[in-house]
C-alpha cells in the first residue's frame, strides 16, 4: 500500500467528515512529502491531544516509506483563518 492511501485510509476512519479527506503525494530532492487536509472540523481529531495523533500518523508514515527506502514526511495543512479564529471567540 503506497504512503497516500495509507494515511487517506487512516484519516478516514478518524474524522467525522471523511468525504472532505484529501491527501496528496509529492516526490522531491529530500524526498516524499504527503499532504492531508481535513474539514476543519475535524482538525482537532487530526492533531490530537497535544498533537499525539498527528505524532503518531507521522511515525506511522516514516515506518511504511522504510519499507520503500524513501523518506516520508506528513502535512497536515491548516484551514484557512484557523489559527484567528481559535481565541477570538466569545
């Protein structure tokens, strides 16, 4: 299983919104670098408590590019006006 569906898979059965789940691959010099967006909604749930979950996707990630002899790094980009709008409500 390449490392795109692998975290689409695993994304999927975490989110609440899973038809909103993307993930692109690109290959460079230093690498593979998958990118997975979320309905920011579901950011929390990508993330985690103190970012555990996506510490873990990442491990995970890194363990399935080994078996390939690539080096993988995980994205996971943020929605737009996420940051701003986390304090200011209220």
């Amino acid at each position: 299983m390449q490392e795109k569906e692998f975290i689409e898979n695993i994304a999927k059965a975490i989110v609440d919104y899973p038809d909103d789940v993307k993930v692109t691959r690109e290959v460079d010099d230093l690498g593979v670098l998958v990118s997975l967006d979320v309905n920011p909604a579901d950011m929390g749930k990508i993330i985690g408590r103190e970012g555990n979950t996506a510490k873990a996707l990442r491990t995970l990630l890194r363990v399935v590019g080994m078996k390939n002899n690539q080096k993988v790094n995980l994205k996971i980009c943020e929605p737009a006006g996420g940051k701003k709008s986390h304090g200011s409500e209220g």
